[in-house]
C-alpha cells in the first residue's frame, strides 16, 4: 500500500499497524469506520487493552500526513477520511470495470486494460493483520480475477486469439486453480487452432484439482472440453469480423449460429448433511406448497443464521430430482458477505452450467436473464439460491417456467419476493428440544447422550436449540471424547465465555461470526436499536421500554423493530412485545459494551427505569 501527493511523491507511511488503519479508512474513503472497526481489524479480533490510545495516536499522525491532501475527521464513535474517490486506485478500479460493461468492446478492453494497470502486486501484501486482508483483499482479488475474466471475454468475442492466448498463458499461471481462465484459454487455444494445446491444459488443471483440492473440475471448464473435443480447429474469423462495417450494427441474437448441443444434465446440488435429522414440520410445509394448485414457482425459507436454511433446502431438493428430471442449479448468492455475489454473476454461471459458451453470454443483467428464462424454458428444474441478500439480488434469477421451482434460503424475509413475485415464506425456527437432543445424538453417540441426559438438556437450552451452535459444541466435544457432557455445560454457563466458546478454529465457523454477519447489514438505526437493547435485562422487552434505551420517539423504535424481527434478532409476539433468543441477548451485550460509550449506555439504562417508574402506579 502507497500513498502518493498528486505529484506523485510518495508520502512515508511507516511500517506497522497505521498502515492497517490507513488502509481502513482510504479503502471505505468518504464512509464513517468506527473505532471498534479499527481496533478489530488490526488486532485480528484481539486487541490489547490499549488499543483504542493506539489507535487515536495513528489517527493523529495521520492528519499530520494528509494535511493539504485529504481531511480525516471525526465522526460519531469513528472517523471518516474525506477525498475524491478517484484519486484511490482500487475506486478507481472498479469505476472502470463498471464502466467497461456498458462499453463496446473494443473501448471495454481498454478500460479493462487500465484497470488491471493499476495492479502492482497483491492486495493489502504489506499491510499488517490476517482479518484486514480477509476483509478488504480478498475482496479485491476477486474483482481483480473477474476483470480479467472480462477483459478475456471481450478479446474472445473480438477474434483477438493470439493476444488473447498470450494473456491467459500469463493469467494461467497465477491462477493455476481457476477453471473460468482456463476455460478461456482452452477456447481461445481451439479458435487459434491449437486444439491439442486446449486439451493438453484442460487435463494439466484437472489434474491439479484432483491433487490440491480433490475435486473435479466443475461446469465451466467440463463445457470449455466438451466443446473443444466436438470442434476442430476454428477457422480465423474473416477480415469482415475483425473490422465491423460502418453505420449501424445489425441486430443479432445472443449468440451466433446453430442453438448449442444440449449439454450434460446439470447436477449442481452440494451432498446432503449425512446426519439430518428433525424438521418434519417444515418439511410438511414445503410439500403441501408444493402439492397446490397452481403450485407457487419460488419459496423463501427464512430464518436467523446458523438456524440450518441452507441444511433444510438442499436435504428437500435431493428429495425432489426425481420431479425436476431436468436437472437442479444451486449457487450460494453470499447475500451478506462483501462483496455481495451480484446477480449477473450468478446468471454468468447458470448459462455456462447451461451450455452457453463464453462469447454467448450477454453483458447485460437484463440480456442474461431473458437467454436464462429461454434456456428454461419446456423444462423442469429446482433452482436454488442460498444465502440471498435482498430480493433485488434474487429477482433475475427466479425461472419463469411453469415446470420449474426456485427455492431461496435468507436471514431475511424477503417480503419484496413475497408481495411483487408471489413467492411463499417458510420460517425455519430453532429445533424442537428432541430434534436438537437427536442431532447430538447422532454425532456423539445415543450412549454418551444417555449417559447424562440432563446435562444434555443444559446444552440444547445453552444453544438456543441453533443448528449451527449444537454442531460446533458438538464438534468440540468429539475433540474430546473423555469429557462428561455436564463438563462442557458448565462451560456454556458462564454468559462471559459462551459466545467465545461456541467457536469452531475456522473463523467463519462460529456463532458470533453468524450474528456479526446479519448485524452488519442493519441500517444505522436499527443497528444502535441492536445494541441499546442489549442493555436490557430479560428476554422480552415491549415497545415503550425499546423507545425509552434508544431515546427515540415510538413510531421510529417500531420501524427499526421491525427491521430487527425482519433479520431474525427479534420475534414479535401476538401480545405486542418482542423476544429474542439467548445468544442473541449476550451478543447485543457485546456490542453495546463494544461500540456504545459508558456514559451513553448509563443514560440508556435511566431512561429505561424512569420509564419503569412511569409505568409502575399505571400497573398498581
């Protein structure tokens, strides 16, 4: 990471974590980033008692630096760093790969071209902390791929073959693992009349699959050797092709030539969970859908993270291939991770899944979604789309075919889904007390669950009866198998160290980590509602008591409940006030602690009991 004067004179930075909490704020340029952002950023998530001094100080230099260049100021509980988003390369970036995709593609394959230029090696190499660069680099190096992806196909459909196999042969050899690249190269090999030179790198990469990750190679680069094995060598395309005819193009179907070869029957359903076990009210649910008439084409199966959506829809799609013989698409849409998958990308997959080669997939989201619509079109498919965001992300992707079945897991109720495109909501709620005593049962054993089966009833209550939770403390229990069962419940016992302990190594792999993910999709609003609520003693709180800790009149506080009850934080009840499950609790405590000050949680807390005291002779 550099910093560079419009002069282009660098500025020193220095080494350390200001680089991380540079990084922080010129990457989120003209957005507040909290302290406690920057503190867990840097610190990997174990941040000394120091920390936010530290933190302060390097803010401090910073303006020292920047001053004449850039204004950082404070705002809130944070800092914004205020500048033309222009002037940071990796805004500018993507401004450019944006641009590109309403360009022609000869002005795409420059802008793309500038783009990757400014590349100088990886992202975030030289900036301390593994969270940061899971945060913000890997995010870039993503996109960066993706460009090159573009930049690719642009060249494909230009007939640029030589330049395009002296690019990918470099691209290649970074990314030895990327089946899109290499099904590029493969393609642009077969055009240039290279065909044994495609295969050779076909079967060079599923090798390295086989070795590195012991998969198989997936739809895109299968359909990239089916295609090279069914052709021969492409002739160069005519002069005519390279050069277009002046005046207007003529209108041309989204791909050229013959409709392809139907390709393999699509199978992209992940296994099924071995040990599943429970749900036969939701399952009954989904059946009696899908047993209406007229049988609804998407159902949302909505629940809080970690709650087992995405176990649930893919253990009923298995059940169901023999309804859709036609095949089953599946992509995690990674609603609430950053970046977003987007909906042109998603659509991008399903074509190549579908046969559509590279250069037949349109630039538009709009284009990509009606040749999807018309690949499906007189068949009978189940789509499903994990881990959606929001119904916009959603919306293209839904087949508009009789016959075929979308199937869309989110924390979200996606109410858009619900009330525009008539789709059916199914809530996925906690197992029942039995259901989660199996679930431990079949991962531990029915004998070390018999062996203390109230100690085993502690720890289904400790884990709200969450999927996700009772697999990770089962996970640590089968590290060890000499542990009474009352030895791990005393453990979760303690609210202090029950998130903590309910972790798995891999970070992703942990309740906190669930929650964090649906809490930062929150408006501002409801994400300080979170946290004040978390001052809150007990399981219930009405709506008066909510209004009283945010210090917000009661029409706002209902919004932002709803909002709240609309990620599966809170569960509004008949009697009108809201519950929440225990973990839930403990980590709105946390975040309290963690981003509201002292003095704004202790005035919470009095207006909170002065609104008791209000209330109290009203109940007498």
């Amino acid at each position: 990471m550099e910093i560079e004067t419009d002069e282009g004179r660098p500025l020193a930075l220095g080494a350390g974590r200001i680089r991380t909490v540079a990084a922080v704020l010129i990457s989120e340029v003209n957005q507040a980033v909290t302290v406690h952002r920057l503190i867990d950023l840097a610190w990997d998530g174990e941040p000394p008692a120091r920390a936010r001094g530290v933190v302060h100080n390097h803010v401090h230099r910073l303006r020292q630096l920047l001053d004449g260049h850039a204004e950082l100021v404070t705002r809130g509980q944070g800092y914004v760093l205020i500048a033309d988003p222009t002037a940071v390369d990796s805004h500018r970036f993507r401004s450019l790969v944006s641009a590109a995709r309403d360009a022609d593609p000869r002005a795409a394959v420059a802008m793309l071209r500038r783009a990757l230029g400014l590349w100088r090696g990886e992202a975030l190499a030289d900036v301390p902390g593994d969270r940061v660069r899971r945060t913000l680099g890997v995010g870039l190096a993503q996109a960066r791929v993706a460009a090159l992806q573009e930049l690719g196909a642009k060249l494909l459909s230009l007939g640029r073959y030589g330049e395009l196999v002296t690019e990918l042969t470099a691209w290649t050899a970074e990314h030895p693992l990327h089946e899109e690249l290499t099904a590029l190269l493969m393609r642009a090999l077969q055009a240039n009349g290279r065909q044994a030179e495609a295969l050779d790198h076909y079967h060079r990469t599923r090798r390295h699959l086989k070795e590195q990750l012991g998969i198989d190679p997936g739809p895109a680069l299968g359909a990239a050797y089916l295609e090279v094995l069914g052709r021969g060598p492409a002739a160069a395309p005519p002069p005519s092709a390279a050069r277009p005819p002046a005046g207007p193009p003529p209108a041309v179907p989204y791909a050229v030539g013959p409709r392809p070869a139907a390709p393999p029957r699509v199978a992209q359903l992940p296994p099924a969970v071995g040990d599943f076990c429970g749900r036969a009210r939701e399952l009954a649910v989904l059946e009696q859908h899908l047993d209406r008439v007229p049988r609804p084409h998407c159902l949302v199966l909505a629940g809080g993270g970690g709650a087992g959506k995405t176990s649930l829809a893919v253990q009923w799609a298995h059940r169901l291939t023999a309804e859709f013989p036609d095949g089953q698409l599946f992509v995690d849409l990674r609603g609430f991770e950053r970046p977003p998958m987007r909906a042109g990308t998603a659509l991008a997959s399903f074509l190549r899944a579908l046969g559509v080669p590279e250069a037949g997939i349109p630039d538009s989201v709009p284009e990509r979604a009606a040749l999807y619509r018309s690949l499906l079109a007189g068949r009978r498919m189940l789509v499903v789309l994990d881990n959606a965001g929001t119904a916009e992300q959603t919306r293209p992707l839904l087949p508009a075919t009789p016959g075929c079945l979308a199937v869309v897991t989110s924390r979200r109720r996606l109410s858009g889904l619900v009330v525009r495109d008539g789709a059916v909501l199914v809530g996925v709620g906690p197992l029942t007390p039995g259901d989660a005593l199996r679930l431990l049962a079949n991962a531990l054993g029915p004998q070390r669950i018999e062996a203390d089966k109230p100690a085993a009833r502690e720890l289904v209550r400790w884990c709200d009866g969450l999927p996700l939770a009772l697999r990770i403390a089962a996970a640590r229990l089968m590290a060890h198998p000499e542990w009474p069962l009352g030895c791990w419940t005393r453990k979760l016992a303690d609210e202090r160290r029950r998130l903590q302990e309910l972790s798995a190594h891999d970070a992703d792999l942990a309740v906190e980590a669930s929650l964090y993910l649906t809490y930062r999709a929150l408006s501002s609003g409801a994400a300080r509602l979170f946290r004040v609520l978390g001052l809150h003693p007990g399981p219930r709180v009405g709506v008066l008591d909510a209004a009283a800790l945010a210090g917000r009149d009661v029409a706002r506080t209902r919004r932002h409940l709803a909002e709240l009850c609309d990620a599966h934080l809170l569960e509004e009840q008949p009697q009108g006030h809201y519950v929440r499950p225990e973990l839930v609790r403990l980590y709105a405590a946390q975040r309290a602690v963690a981003e509201e000050t002292r003095s704004d949680r202790d005035l919470a807390v009095r207006r909170l009991l002065d609104q008791a005291a209000r209330l109290r002779p009203a109940r007498g």
